[in-house]
C-alpha cells in the first residue's frame, strides 16, 4: 500500500465528518457575508471609501488567518493518534505499509481535505466581492489562495504532526489547542515581553531588529507578512506595513532580508519542513 493509498482513504474518511462540513459551510457563509459587508461599507472596516478587490483580498486575510488554524485541529488531530488509540494502526501497519507511507499518506489526505473545503469558501466569497465591486485583480486573486493553500497545507502538516507524537487522542487535542493558543493568541506578547526583561523591565524607544523576526514565527503573521510581500502594490495602497514594522531604523538604505515581509514566506517553509521531520521521527520511533 503505497502513501498515495492511504491517503486517499484517509481523505474518504476525513471528509464525511459532518464537523468538518459544518465548519467549511460556516467558513463559507462567513466568506461571503465578508465579501459583501466589506464591498457595501469599506469605511466602517477600515478600508478605503470605495471597495477595492485588493481591499478585499487584504479585509478577508484576517478572518482566514484564524479560521484555518481552527479547522486544522478538528480535521487532524485525531488522524494518526486516534488510530493509535483504537489499534487500528497496527491492522494498517499489517498490511504492506510502512510507517513512512502511513504518516505521508495522513499528511497528503487530510492536507486534501483542508484545501478542498477551503479553496471553495475562499473562491466564492472573493468572486461573490468581484461581481460586487465590478472588477477582478486575477494576480490578486491567484496569489492570495495559492498562500492560503500553503497556510492550510503547514497547518495540516502541523496538526499531523502533533497527533503524531501520541497514541492519546485526549494528550493529541491538548497540544493542538497548546500549539494554537501559544503561536496563534500569546505570540504577539512574546517579543515584547522579551525586549522588557533584556531591557531592564523597561520599553525602549526602538526595538532591536530582531524582534521582527520573532513576531514572524507565529505561522499566521508568517502568513500575513507572506501576502505583503506577494501583493506590495497593493499593501502600499491600503497603507499596509510592508516592513519590520517594530524594529528600529536601521538607515536610508534597502532594509536586509530579515526586516522585510518576504520572511514570512520563509516562516511557512519552516513550518511545512520543520514539523514534518519531527512528526516523522516520532511516530518512526514510536512503541505502537
């Protein structure tokens, strides 16, 4: 049985959960409500007095940044745990499957599962705006899901991941909602609270460079910063920040690397790499 194989049983099994089809319906309906709210009032988001698709693509990147994390925890923390949990891995394990293609193939079906579901609501609700607005930024639009299928695929790998490292599916839920909560609501106090402690429990006038780079490990400021990077023209335009943002000057000239958006799009590689080896390893050397 080869990693294709198990994924796409894993994909059959996955997607008749009817809490991942309510999730993605709820995900869709918001999409679209989304979509129109913004296109009828961008003001009273924020956004500029006329309704832009860019103004769009950027208004529903918050609310997907959210959102995927979510549904990454219900579609894939119970999909290697779990089977650990009833025994059922041993019976797969029986077969002629490796580890190595049981753990692939969990990745590549539930990854399947989050982008199918996804890729829908994200597409309706972004062409629901364009027939509201008037017009359509093809790039835009193309640039904003292929990211967001990225985003979804370093959270599925993620959530695999992490289920993974336990037969417990009670201890696999606990480090999801850790993982979530740690990167996803606190990661943002950290570099603070950092700078605070090393400046003697005060807050200087400038941060140090680095402090960038640690608001970037969070995957969905990764994320964020990945589409400011892929769409400047228009981040300039909604007066978005496309540099380091809380990092202090570092002179006249072109910013390096590390203070510039494009490291979120070096964020999520690590996340889609980093996680993947580690899950690997784990479930590898795991007593089944």
């Amino acid at each position: 049985m080869s990693s294709l194989t198990v994924a796409r049983k894993d994909f059959r099994d996955a997607i008749q959960s009817r809490a991942l089809w309510a999730l993605v319906l709820t995900f869709l309906v918001f999409s679209v409500i989304t979509a129109y709210g913004y296109t009828e009032a961008p003001e009273l988001f924020g956004g500029e007095a006329e309704a832009t698709f860019g103004g769009l693509v950027f208004f529903l990147l918050a609310f997907t940044a959210l959102f995927v994390p979510l549904v990454a925890i219900v579609v894939g923390y119970k999909s290697i745990a779990g089977e650990r949990e009833l025994g059922s891995i041993k019976l797969l394990l029986s077969l002629p499957t490796t580890r190595k293609q049981v753990f692939v193939g969990k990745v590549l079906g539930r990854g399947a599962v989050l982008m199918t579901g996804l890729s829908i609501g994200i597409v309706v609700g972004l062409l629901v705006g364009a027939v509201l607005i008037g017009s359509i930024d093809l790039y835009a639009l193309v640039a904003f899901v292929g990211l967001t299928l990225l985003f979804t695929a370093v959270y599925a790998v993620i959530m695999v991941s992490i289920s993974a490292t336990t037969g417990s599916t009670t201890r696999a839920t606990t480090y999801a909602i850790g993982f979530f909560l740690l990167f996803e609501l606190i990661w943002d106090v950290v570099p603070l609270a950092i700078v605070y402690v090393v400046e003697g429990f005060s807050i200087p006038s400038e941060f140090p460079p680095w402090v960038y780079i640690v608001t970037q490990v969070s995957p969905s400021t990764a994320y964020s910063s990945g589409l400011l990077a892929l769409l400047p023209d228009i981040a300039d335009s909604l007066g978005e920040n496309t540099g380091g943002g809380t990092a202090g000057d570092v002179g006249s000239g072109p910013e390096p690397f590390y203070q510039t958006p494009e490291l979120g799009l070096v964020m999520l590689a690590f996340w889609l790499v980093v996680p993947l080896v580690v899950g690997y390893v784990r479930f590898e050397r795991a007593d089944l």
